[in-house]
C-alpha cells in the first residue's frame, strides 16, 4: 500500500517508519522544512529509541522517504493520515484544530485519486465529519473516506508499542474505510493485534477515554500516597497490594510528581471541554486534572521543605536530575519540572538542572534553571538533589561522589527509585513519596 503521513514528529514519524517497516511504502510529510532535511540527512530531529536505524534501514530499502510538498506525498496514496498537533487552544483550553483542518483543506485541494484520509491525531467528537466537510468543501472530486485510527504509542517506548499495540482502534464509515484500512494494519493482525471496528464517533471518543483513565489512575494513587505519608503507610506495598487484582491491575499505579507530556494535560482538558459543549459533565476527570495541576507545585514545595522550609531555602542551591516529563524522550511539553523549578526559583532558590536528553528543550522553557553537563555538574555545591525523573542514569549514582560534591547530603526522590534504607545508610537524609 502506498501511505502519505502529514505530520512527522513524534507520532507521524514512528508511525510513518513502522508502516514502511511492515513493507508499505511511505512518505512522511512536514511543513517544517529544517526537520524533512535532517531526515533527508540521516538526522533524527527527535529522541526515539531504535528509531534512526529504523529509519535508516527503511531509508535505505527505498519504502520511506520525505518531502515539504504535500500534493508530491499524497500523489498516489491509497491513505493519507493526518499526524499533526493538536495542542490546547491558548485561553479556553480547547483541543487546537486549526493544523487538522488546514491539512484537510490543503489535501481536498490536492488529491489526484480516490484515498481514505485518515485522522491520526487526537481529535474531539465530530472533527471527522469536519474533515469530510472541509474535504468536500474544496471541489474535490475523488472518492473520499474519513476514518479516525486513534494512536496510543508511548514515547520512549514508541516502536515497540506501535508494532505490538494492545489493540488497533479503526473508527470507520464505509467498507472502503473499512478494507483500505484492514489492509493496512493486515502485518499487525496476522500478529494477533486485535483490530476493533467501531463507528468513527467511538473511535475519537476511546481515545480521550483512554487517556482520560490513564490520567485518573496516575492521580488516584498519587492521592493515595499523600494518604500513606500521613498514616504511616508505604505506597508501594499498596500499589502492589491493590495492582495484584486483575481488576485493577499494576500499571499506572506509580505514585510521582504528577503526569505531565504532549497528551494527558491537554487530552484531559479537551475531554472537559466537549464534556461541558454537550452538557454531560465528567466530574470525575475535572477532580483529576485540578489535582494534577496542584501537585506539581507541590512538589517543589516538598523540595523546599526539605531544604528547611521557605525561610532557610532561600539563596539555596537544588539540583534538578531529570526535566523530561519520563525517561527516554527528550519532550518536555507540560513536564512537572518545569513548575518545581518555578515553585523554588520564586523561593529564592537557586536551581541548577541536568537531563540525558532533554537539555535542548528544557533550556528555553526554563530560563531560570542553571543547565549542567552532567548530573554531577549539577549536584556541584547543591544543598538538595531532586530526582525529578527516573531515568536509568539516576538509578545507580555514585553516591559517595554525590556526598563530596554536594553542600548537603539531602536527596528528594520523586519517583522512589532508591531504597529509604541504603540512602540513609549512605549517610543522606531522604525524603520519597509516599514512603515512611
Ligand atoms: N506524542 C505522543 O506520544 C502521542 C501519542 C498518541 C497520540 N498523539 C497525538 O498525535 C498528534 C501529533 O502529536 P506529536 O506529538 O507527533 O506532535 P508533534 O508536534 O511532534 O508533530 C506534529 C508535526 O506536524 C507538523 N505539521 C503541522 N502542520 C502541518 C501541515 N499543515 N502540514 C504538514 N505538517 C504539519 C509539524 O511541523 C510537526 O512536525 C497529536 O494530536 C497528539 O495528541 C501523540
């Protein structure tokens, strides 16, 4: 099958080089001229595990290949998905369609064959039928099926879990949808990837579900470990205890410093929004994201009271290990660092910062923060280190080294990668979360 991917940043371009991976024959679309010539360069314009060689192998066997000109990518495509952003609108919170439905005109006006236009990107209810509208709105005159194919890769992870998904969701219309889009993900099924058929409705609206339940779990365990730090509980044993029931399964239940990344902060909102357009509240995920919004600056007061509280924290020095909202992405967008920075520079904290991957990113979004050349550039002098993120780096430092270089043995983990026992061992005070 030949497949155009408008958009090639996180989702389009994994997504793009998976589909060429499976045999198909893509080209990835970008308006963003700098990123298609790096890609035409062999140079990664984002941080993916596995997916320069991915791209370089697909490069290579003639399957994948890149272009500014939209009308030259689609010319001939049986699919054409839309894998731009959908960020919140600045002001009301609303997902931003403005880039969907550019694409949608811009493909309208330069389709040359019958094709199924494909939303990839995350959409609220009803933008399919915008596209189709958009689409018919610009004359033309090819047979056209809009499906929604919701994306739930997870950055750091993104091969791995486009290639093996739990399940493909097709939010479809027509039988031409429908076949063109079995076709596709044909690789996939054979695998035994359940491929679940539902109406195009559905489809936009599981993937807000999705992530909206995603989002609520992280919260709710979240809440359960301040709990635990009152009660004298560890969270832990309870995430254990409670994870075992298959109904409630292990996962998402981590207690940290708050979701943060590209999809639940404005997901969650966008979920609110159409909730609150069609007059059927969703209290539930309105709890969750005021919540959320509050914890990340708690935790820089966490930090602070950890440092003695605001009156002695003040011309302090923290060290901030880990800015990306998770490890092996160099995203930043909506990371928890980014408010506990701001929590203690506004304390008069002085904050020096270290990421693996996310240092270019971070700098700009955080003027505040001193950037350092590793971990231990950071700790130099710092009278708190906080593990802000749990990347494998952070999970075995040298701690004696972290002892000399830093002002104060005072280590914060708000990810509860260490064991309470073996820092205080190592003569540190440690503070966790959730963790007597
Ligand atoms: N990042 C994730 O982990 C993830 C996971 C699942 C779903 N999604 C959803 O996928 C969508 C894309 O997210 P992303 O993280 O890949 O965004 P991104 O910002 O990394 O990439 C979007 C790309 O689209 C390009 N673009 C915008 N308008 C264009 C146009 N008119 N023509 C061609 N290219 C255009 C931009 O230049 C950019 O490179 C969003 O709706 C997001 O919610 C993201």
């Amino acid at each position: 099958m030949k497949i155009a991917m408008v958009g090639s940043g996180y989702v389009g371009l994994v997504s793009g080089a998976c589909f060429a991976d499976f045999g198909h024959e893509v080209v990835c679309i970008d308006k963003d001229t700098s990123k298609i010539d790096r890609l035409r360069d062999g140079v990664m314009p984002i941080y993916e595990p596995g997916l320069e060689a991915l791209v370089a192998s697909n490069v290579k066997a003639g399957r994948l290949s890149f272009t500014t000109d939209l009308a030259e990518g689609i010319a001939g495509a049986h699919a054409v998905f839309i894998a731009v952003g959908t960020p919140s609108r600045r002001g009301d919170g609303h997902a931003d369609l403005s880039f969907v439905h550019a694409v949608a005109r811009e493909v309208g006006e330069s389709l040359a064959n019958d094709a199924v236009v494909v939303t990839k990107s995350t959409v609220p209810v009803g933008t399919g039928d915008d596209v189709e509208r958009f689409i018919a709105e610009t004359g033309c005159k090819h047979r056209v099926s809009v499906v929604s194919n919701p994306e739930f890769l997870r950055e750091g992870a993104a091969i791995g879990d486009f290639k093996r998904p739990d399940r493909i969701v097709i939010g479809a219309e027509d039988d031409f949808g429908r076949e063109v889009m079995r076709e596709i993900y044909r690789p996939l099924f054979l695998n035994e990837s359940p491929i679940l058929f539902v109406s195009r409705r559905s489809a936009e609206l599981i993937k807000y579900a999705a992530n909206a339940f995603l989002a609520t779990k992280i919260t709710f365990i979240n809440e359960m470990a301040d709990l635990c730090e009152k009660v004298g509980a560890n969270v832990q044993d309870v995430s254990r205890g409670i994870g075992m029931d298959n109904r409630i399964g292990p996962k998402f239940l981590h207690a940290g410093p708050g979701y943060g990344g590209s999809c639940f902060p404005k997901d969650t909102l966008a979920l609110l929004k159409t909730a609150e357009d069609y007059d059927s509240p969703v209290r539930i995920v309105e709890a969750v994201v005021k919540t959320n919004d509050s914890r990340k600056r708690a935790m820089g007061r966490k930090v602070i009271d950890a440092l003695g509280g605001p009156e002695v924290a003040r011309g302090k020095k923290v060290a901030l290990l880990g800015l990306t909202f998770k490890p092996n992405t160099d995203d930043m967008r909506d990371s928890p660092a980014i408010a506990i920075a701001q929590a203690l520079a506004d304390a008069g904290v002085e904050v020096a910062g270290y990421d693996p991957e996310g240092m270019e990113q971070a700098a700009p979004l955080m003027p505040e923060v001193a950037m350092c050349d590793s971990p231990y550039a950071a700790i130099e002098g710092a009278d708190a280190v906080a593990i802000v993120t749990e990347w494998d780096a952070f999970r075995a430092l040298d701690l004696a080294r972290v002892r000399e270089l830093a002002n104060a043995p005072v280590l914060v983990d708000l990810r509860n990668i260490y064991q309470a026992g073996d820092l205080r061992e190592a003569g540190f005070t440690y503070h966790s979360i959730g963790r007597p």
